[in-house]
C-alpha cells in the first residue's frame, strides 16, 4: 500500500482564494482525520470520519472550512475564503479503529496563504 | 478537556545517552500512544499502551504509564543522531488529543 496520499503537497494562495486540500486513505481504513498544525497551537484535529461520516468536526474552526468524505477513498478540507492565518501544515491520517490501532499519516499539505 | 502536556518542551544530549520525555493527561484514556515526527515530515506511530498495561519496549524504546498518576513516559536508550525528532504523545479516550510534543537534539 502506498500509505495515506495528500495533494497538493505544497499550496500559496492569496488570501481570499478557494483551496482545497485532498487525502486518499489507507485502503480499508474506516476512520481518517484531519488535522492543523502550527508552531503556535501544536497539532489539532479538526475533524474525523467513520465510514464517511462525519463524526466531529467540533476542531473545524470556523464555517470557512468545510470537510467532506463522498466515498472511502477519497476526502476533501477546503477552505473558502482562505486567510493568512490559515497558513500551516495540514495532515491527513488514517487507521482502522482509533485507539486500537495506530494512525497513519500522511505527508502533510504546507499552505502558505499571502 | 482531555489536553496533554509534555516536558521537557526541548531536550538535548549527546549521542549515547539516554532520553526521557514525559506526558500527562487530565481525564480517563483507553490508551496512550507515542508518534515521532521528522521536520517537514507526517508523523510517525512508535509505540500503544493501553490503560491496563504499565510497560512496553519496542526495541531502544520504553515506555511505561502510570494511570492513577495520569502519565506517561518514553525512554529512548543509547540515542542516535538520528533520534533527532519532535515526540508527541497521543492520549485517546473520548476523543483523541496530541500533547504539545518534545524536541530532541542528539548531538554527534
């Protein structure tokens, strides 16, 4: 298996664009999650599925992010409109039971919004 | 709120000798889980513990936690260079919660 696939890996946009961010799972995987991290707030998690199903998304921060898992290979964080205080690292993870198993990141997707 | 904290927040020893980074909780968890996290890369999965068990050793790796102290420990033995990484304790119970993390140079 290839592992947890994010797109783009690198993204600069201007403050008001749209972007999207994309995350393909690990086959199998039921769960995945979204997370945020910052040298200022660490590592947080925005929202997590169970078999495409939002289950909370109480880590979104605000209505300009929005996050959807249409089928169980693919997923979506977008961010409409972007803000430079979105700039940071997001990551995707995975696994099959959280807190059975462990998660499988992904690479991660630097947004960097001027 | 399940927040972790970890200390040292920066760590650094010579290669060989041992590392020790600490993780406490605040509420009840099912587990506790270590990820190491190169810079610029996704983080890694070193080791579980669940809430019933007290030590587990994954090679140069120890990690041992104590509930009724709500904490946690990671022991990195006989470190290398490589070692050189963030680690982050993750707590998981109702929800899952990352700790703020440990830097830790190992100087060659």
């Amino acid at each position: 298996d290839a592992g947890v696939i994010q797109s783009p890996r690198h993204e600069v946009t201007e403050m008001g664009q749209e972007v999207t961010l994309r995350c393909k799972p690990i086959s199998g995987h039921d769960y995945l999650f979204w997370y945020r991290q910052t040298m200022m707030r660490g590592l947080e998690l925005l929202i997590y599925f169970n078999n495409n199903v939002p289950i909370d998304d109480s880590g979104m921060p605000e209505d300009r992010f929005s996050a959807k898992m249409p089928n169980a290979s693919f997923s979506t964080l977008k961010i409409q409109p972007s803000e430079p205080r979105d700039s940071a690292v997001y990551f995707c993870a995975s696994t099959p039971r959280p807190g059975y198993y462990e998660q499988y990141f992904g690479p991660g997707t630097r947004l960097t919004v001027t | 709120s399940q927040q972790g904290e970890e200390d040292p927040q920066a760590l650094s020893i010579q290669e060989g000798e041992n590392a020790t980074m600490n993780c406490s909780y605040k509420t009840s968890i099912n587990n506790l889980q270590w990820y190491r996290q190169n810079s610029g890369r996704g983080l890694v999965h070193l080791i579980l513990i669940r809430s019933n068990e007290r030590e587990k050793h994954s090679g140069r790796l120890r990690v041992t936690l104590d509930t009724s102290k709500k904490s946690s420990s990671l022991l990195i033995t006989a470190s290398r260079a490589a070692d050189t990484a963030s680690y982050f304790c993750a707590m998981y119970g109702q929800n899952f919660v990352f700790g703020p993390g440990t830097r830790l140079s190992v100087l060659p």
